[in-house]
C-alpha cells in the first residue's frame, strides 16, 4: 500500500484531516456502549491487515506532518526531550527497535543496511540517508532516542527497572495529553501516576505494575486509553496550557463537529534486550466528530459512552465545558438500535478486501 | 488537569538514628527538636560520627542551636540558608564513602534542596532520611515559565516570574525540588479564585 | 524462532567439561541467525525432555552480551537436586537441539552505579561474567571479589583474572583464604552498588553486614533464584480445570501442573518473579512457602500460593487453576 503523505497542520489553521481510508482504520478505543476504566491490556500482535495493529510501529498520513509539528514543538521547547544519562543504553535498544521494525514493515519507505556496527538508515519520506556506528552517540546529530524519535509518531516514555518498580528515565513528549515529561522524569510508577483519579484503587495499578516488570523481550503489549481534544492539536501540553486552554471556551453547539476531536491512543510496551529497560510509546489518533459520525456504529455507541460517563472521568479528561453539547450533537446520529460488539467499523471486512 | 485528590505527595518519616560509618544531619528551624529526639536514641559515640548542619529560621529561640551544639558532633555548622545547607551537603558528600547516611529535617523547601543534593552525589532518595517540621509553605514550579516560587502559603498563587496564576497540585518532582503550579484560568482568563491561605 | 512464544529453538554448539562438578554449554540458533539480545544477569528456562518428564530449569546466561551468534550457561551438578541438573551433565550432548525461553533478567546492573561492586561464591560467578564484560566495554568502575574452594574448581577465574587483572580478586577458602568482607564494605564510594551471588549462607551474611554497615537496601543486589526443593508427595486440586494433581517427591507443583496439561504462568521458576502467583481455594495443612515474593503477611494469610517453588503438607489443598 503507497501512503500518500498529507501536508497539513496541527496548530494555528488546523488544517489536518482524516481521508476516508485513515477514518475506517481509526482505532475507536470503545468495544461496548458504556465505558469502563479497566487496564485492557493485550499482546500487541500484528493483526488485521489496514488496521493500525497491523504493524509494530503504524505509520500513516499523518506522518510527515507529524515530524514537523514536533520539530516545531522541540526548536521551542527543548525540555520536551529529555534522558538521564543512565538511559542512553537503553535509547539504542530503541533506535534498533524501530529502525529494524519499519524497514522490515515498510520497505518501500525505509531501508537499514548493518555491518556489524557501522549501520546505514535511509528514511525516504523525511529524506534522511544517515551512516553512523551503532553505539556511539558522537556519530548522530542528536542522542540515538531523540534522533529516531524525530522519525517515529508518537511520544515516548523509557522506563528503568529497578527496585521493584519502574522510573520514567527519559522520554521525548510533544504530543501529550496533558503531562509533562520535565515535570515527571525521575518519577517512579506510582508517582507519575499520582494525578489518575479512580486509579486510587490502588489494586488495579499494582496488578499493572506487576505486568509491567514482567513484560518479556520479544512479546511486547498494547492498550488504547482516550480523551477528548478541541482542535486537532498535538501539543496539550501543560506547559502551553495557558495558550491553548481557552480552546476549549470556543465550543458553539453550531461548531461541535468540527471543532470537538476524540483523541485516541495506542500505547504500547515493550522489553528492551540490552538495557532491560522498558520503551512505552504513546501513539496520538484524532478524528473529529463530523468525520466519526460517518461511521454510523461510532457515532451511536460515542454518543451512549459519553451520556454515562461518571462526573469525576468527565473532570479528569477535562471535558466539563463542552460534554453536554457534545452528547447533545451526538444524539442527533442515535437512534437507539443496537450497536454490533466489537471495535470495527461495521463494513470493515469490505474495507480489508 | 485541575483535579483534586491527587496522590503524588511526598511522604516524610520520622527522624531515627541508623547503623553508619558517618551521618550527616540536617535541621532547619522547629527540626532541631527532632534531631533533639532522635539524640534519645542514639547509640553511644553516634553523634561522635556526625556532622550537623543547622538553618536558624528567623524568629528562632537561641536555645535550638545551644541544644544542638551540646550534642557533641564531631563537626557543627550554622548556615543561613536551605541552599547553604544543601552546598554543605553537596561539599560533604563529594568525598564520602558508601555507608554515609544523611538525615534532613525542616520544611518542604530545605528537605527537597538537600534530597536534590545528595541524589546527585550519588545516594538514591529512598535511603535519605527526611522528617517534616515547621512551616508548610512550598517551592513551587510553574510548569509554563518554569520559574520558582519560594515559600508559597496561598492557593492559588502568582508566580513571581511570569504572573500567571496558579493551581497549586499536589503531584511533586524530587528532581526539582518543588511541587507543580499550572495556570488556574487558562480556560477563562481573569476567573482565578482568590487566594487562600492554605500552607501555613 | 518461534519468538512469539516467548521461546527460542537451539542447537548445543559445544559442551566443555570446566570441572568434574560443573560443565558449560554453548547454544547457536538452529535457523543459524542472531540470537535475540540480553543483558548481563539474564537467564533462560532450558527444557528438559527427560523420558516422560519435560523439565524446566532456569540458568544464568554467562557469555558475552554483544556477542548474538552463542549463548552459554554453566551447570553445576547437583546429585540432591530434583534431576536438572543430572539431566544436563549426562544427556546433552554437542547437535542436540533443545528449546530455551527468550532471556529474562532479574538481576539486572544499576546503570546509575558510580561503581559496581561483584561479591561471587562458588557457581555464583555465573552472572557476574555478562556483567564484567558489559561493565568493560561500557568503561564502568567494577570489582570482583570471587570466593572459590581451590584454583581448579574456580570456575573462569584464571580467565577473568587475566583479562581484567587487579579488578578482579580470587581467594581460594581450601587454603584459608577469602574476601575480608568488612575491609571491602568499609571502603566504596558514595554511590556504588553491591551485587552477590553465591552460596545462601554468603548472600545473607553479606546483605547483613552491608546494612550494619549502613548501606541502603537500594545499593545491595543479589540473585534471587531458588531451586525449587524435593519434599514429600502429596496432592493438589485445580479448581478450575476440574482434576487432581500428583506432585511427586522429585516434581515442583508448577511441574506437576505442567505435566498434567494445564497451562500456566511462569518467568523465572525460582520463587522471585511473582508470576506464577495463584490463588488458593482452600487449604487444610500447612503450605509451604518457599518463595521470596509474597510478603510474609501474604504467606500467613495462605491466600496465595507460588506454584514454582512452594509446597504443600497436609490434607486438602485447592487452588485457583
């Protein structure tokens, strides 16, 4: 399948969009009418051809756009990538990772070439040929997690292990529903975690603690957690919260459907070999509403999730402003028949073929 | 982003004497009194391994530093400040061997100057002993400007480099010794509650 | 290579007889790529067809972290043992092929040490050797104090000494010799850690020693693995699968699971990882928990039971599988 690569925008104009092609595959995180916090995590296996879980690290559309809107974010912000100097081990792990999984899922968009420690990484649609030695920092234009993270959507969280928990050591974050790496790096599980409400059910964060620090190399997993977003913007970050939380006055029930965006992310885990560190990639979709609706199962089961969402989920997401109005303009593309079980749009198997 | 409940805060002990090859301790103000009773339980020739370290808060009884004099340290040292404090502890700790142990006791401030101190000498937070006294006013960052506000009673509170107002959470960084402001009317400008004192 | 799974398809490359007590085994990928990865620490589950029994034992891995075509392991034989290691001395050969789980590592370096410190007893060398190498090449300060009977049982220590000269320390305890422990405690800098491997009596008194010497708990490491021990035959319901299961005097009850189809959990069979953790039904005896997991809390509510090492004496016990 040849990507074509959108040029849009995730800020000032906004002019990013979804093609009809990157709605079908969008990884609606709910599988039933009513949402509950649960840790759902599953082996993140390659799985239905189109799909996002197609491959280890999803590449689409977006992609090029992507790249640059974090290449703004760190020229303006340089604290949004960050690593603890016993973590550069473990930025290596990542870089071969990701270098090795694209070029092997995407080979007519990426191509590695290894002797041994003197690699070679072509990256075409960023335009990127670089020779450099495997290992040695000095040989890249940036430490080996930032430079391959420049190239990978997302953001991402490297854990250490140690003491029977995990440490947030380093990580590149521009694409962040609301945290902020410079603020939690060095942070242990529990601590990061701190501001999750309902989480204080402490049960269920020891139980993934526990998955955690079990997860084995080469049998990496995957969950979907959710928001909600004004505008198809990348970077809420606190850091910028002053700038762009006024977005979220501008909700009109005549603007819903453009203006109000699910925000969905993959996140996925997985062990690292040399470091025995933990990569956590936080990978952000958007779809606004006018573009959900159009799968019709969505757009009933969106409008049932968020009906019975309890008070404390509804202030922790940050939707308080505009959920009434939201369930309002949703209601419209509900007419209370059942919704088939499952994620997938209902005619996805003729989209497969 | 503006939630309540939030379960980040550091937990701080109860000052008690350890087994060592040296200790250095550190108290600033009403902590004097708790290395005063942590002094009921040390082992004879404890404090004869000891190096003390004592911030004066303004308005101190002259007795504390007398107290804490008599307990015969090897070596005592009256500083001004909680950032004097943590470069005794950083000038300390540069040659110190492993079975070092560092006691703190003070504010929110001082504990996190000297935990910050002795983490980048190399000793891990956990084993760093920490008891709360006196004051509750915090360091806070401003996760927008990240500048600092010392001694921060009120919630909300301006930051004194930007001039932003304030949520005052309770999520706090050990690698930056202070606790996480976000702006409280991002959403309305010109809505912030007034300021309450709430860390007194 | 069946990765998927979590387990890897071997070849013996070579079996090399280091002692009368202790032989080396050398492992290349039958498909005759690069073996995945690991750090130093690491180990992997061998499994044993042993006639109608496949055992599992975990064993560190010992060879070079950046060397992908080999893995090695060293066996120490154990004629007391539940037939492992016996197994591994007498049956495998050079070309046999045997599967292996992918490596996991619970005894991992901390990256952040100013130092390491490398306390070995005996056998406990074997993790230390992934390490030294790592150490090495990453330019890390370490120290090896190793603790052997004689010269010749010393296990790579002739190897290691030559390779890494005054940072590596061999005392032969046949002649009297041996690491003075509180001479090398009293004299680390800040920020070294401490990592021990060897006999149960040596970790113990180092872990104690280190703390009466005021270092944290944070700073000192050691390998947590634990054979799981023989004991008396009794049985077990699995309230789940509906069946009884006969754990023979020789069997763990994880094996005995195993043996009998059912499937369940496990990471490092030695009692540390917390994954085989299974919750009990019911219990009229006493359970014998011989784990390093669960809090002892855990142990005397006889809630839960660590299937790998743990036992069971008494009359009913059901659990949760």
């Amino acid at each position: 399948m040849t990507i074509v690569f959108n040029e849009e925008t995730f800020r000032d104009d906004f002019t990013f969009r979804n093609s009809p092609v990157a709605i079908k595959r969008f990884p609606f995180p709910f599988h039933e009418d009513r949402y509950m916090y649960s840790v759902n995590i599953e082996p993140h296996v390659k799985t239905a051809p189109g799909s996002v879980y197609e491959h280890a690290f999803d590449v689409d559309e977006h992609y090029v756009a992507e790249m640059r809107d974090r290449e703004l974010v760190l020229a303006e912000d340089p604290l949004r990538c960050q690593s603890l100097p016993h973590m550069e081990l473990a930025g290596w792990d990542l870089l071969e990772l990701i270098m090795t999984s694209k070029a092997e899922d995407y080979p007519d968009l990426f191509e590695l070439y290894r002797d041994g420690d003197s690699w070679r990484w072509i990256n075409r649609p960023l335009g990127i040929d670089d020779s450099f030695t495997f290992g040695d920092a000095s040989t890249l234009p940036y430490g080996p997690m930032e430079y391959i993270t420049r190239q990978t959507q997302g953001d991402f969280a490297l854990l250490d292990q140690r003491d029977g928990n995990l440490w947030m050591d380093a990580g590149i974050v521009t694409t962040q529903a609301d945290w902020s790496l410079d603020f939690d790096i060095g942070m242990n599980f529990f601590e990061w975690h701190g501001p999750v409400p309902l989480a204080h059910d402490m049960r269920v964060f020891e139980r993934a603690l526990k998955f955690l620090l079990n997860l084995q190399h080469g049998k990496p997993a995957r969950r979907l957690n959710w928001t909600m977003t004004i505008n198809p913007r990348l970077d809420t970050s606190p850091e910028n919260y002053h700038k762009w939380g006024t977005d979220r006055a501008t909700v009109t029930p005549e603007n819903v459907g453009n203006l109000v965006h699910l925000r969905v992310e993959l996140q996925t885990f997985w062990r690292l070999p040399r470091s025995n560190a933990i990569v956590f990639p936080i990978r952000c979709y958007l779809i606004k509403m006018d573009e959900l609706v159009t799968v019709p199962k969505w757009a009933k089961r969106l409008h049932r999730v968020l009906k019975t969402l309890p008070p404390e989920l509804i202030d922790y997401k940050g939707l308080s402003r505009y959920h009434g109005m939201t369930v309002e303009w949703l209601s419209r593309y509900d007419d209370g028949s059942p919704t088939s079980p499952g994620f997938f749009p209902d005619d996805w198997q003729d989209f497969q073929r | 982003m503006l939630v309540e409940g939030i379960k980040s805060r550091p937990v701080y002990g109860v000052l008690a004497p350890q087994p060592g090859l040296s200790h250095i301790i550190v108290a600033e103000g009403e902590g004097a009194e708790a290395v005063l009773r942590m002094a009921e339980a040390a082992p004879a020739g404890f404090f004869a391994k000891s190096h003390l370290i004592f911030v004066p808060r303004g308005g101190d009884r002259p007795d504390r530093a007398d107290g804490l004099r008599a307990l015969g340290a090897a070596d005592f040292q009256s500083v001004g400040s909680p950032a004097d404090a943590a470069a005794a502890v950083a000038t300390l700790l540069r040659d110190a061997k492993m079975g070092t142990q560092v006691y703190v006791t003070g504010t929110e401030g001082l504990i996190g100057l000297v935990v910050q101190a002795a983490e980048t000498a190399g000793i891990d937070h956990a084993s760093i002993h920490t008891e709360h006294r006196g004051s509750m006013a915090r360091r806070v960052q401003c996760v927008h400007c990240k500048g600092i506000t010392e001694n921060v009673t009120t919630q909300p509170v301006k930051c004194s480099h930007c001039g932003l107002t304030l949520l005052v959470r309770d999520h706090y960084s050990r690698r930056i010794g202070a606790f996480q402001g976000v702006c409280i009317d991002a959403e309305e400008p010109g809505t912030a509650p007034r300021p309450e004192e709430l860390f007194k | 290579m069946n990765r998927g799974e979590g387990k890897l398809s071997v070849v013996v490359d070579r079996v090399d007889t280091i002692t009368p007590m202790i032989k080396r085994f050398s492992f290349r990928a039958r498909d005759g790529g690069e073996l995945p990865r690991f750090s130093g620490g690491a180990h992997v589950i061998v499994e044993m067809p042993d006639g109608e029994i496949l055992r599992r034992n975990p064993y560190s891995l010992m060879s070079d972290p950046a060397d992908p075509s080999r893995y090695a392991i060293s066996v120490r034989r154990d004629e007391a043992g539940r037939g492992g290691s016996r197994f591994m001395h007498e049956k495998v050969r050079e070309g046999m092929e045997l599967t292996i789980s992918m490596p996991v590592n619970m005894f991992p370096s901390d990256r952040r040490a100013r130092k390491h410190l490398l306390l070995a007893g005996g056998i406990g060398i074997t993790p230390f050797v992934p390490h030294i190498l790592e150490l090495a090449a990453a330019g890390a300060a370490f120290e090896l104090h190793y603790n052997v009977r004689t010269r010749e049982q010393g296990a790579y220590a002739e190897d290691l000494a030559r390779r890494f000269g005054d940072r590596v320390h061999v005392y032969e305890t046949d002649l009297g010799e041996g690491f003075d422990l509180d001479a090398i405690l009293s004299d680390q800098p800040l920020g070294t850690h401490l990592y021990v491997c060897g006999p149960k009596g040596m970790i113990t008194d180092v872990i104690g020693r280190a703390s009466e010497f005021g270092w944290p708990g944070q700073n000192v490491h050691y390998e947590e693995f634990l054979a799981p021990q023989p004991g008396k035959p009794y049985q077990v319901e699995l309230a789940r699968s509906g069946i009884t299961v006969e754990v023979a005097s020789h069997q763990s009850l994880l094996e005995a699971i195993e043996a009998a189809g059912v499937d369940a959990p496990y990471l490092c069979r030695g009692g540390a990882c917390g994954q085989c953790e299974t919750a009990v039904v019911s219990c009229d005896g006493q359970i014998l928990h011989n784990d390093h997991y669960l809090t002892d809390e855990e142990k005397a509510s006889g809630e839960k039971i660590m299937v790998c090492v743990s036992r069971f004496e008494g009359r009913r016990l059901v659990i949760d599988r």
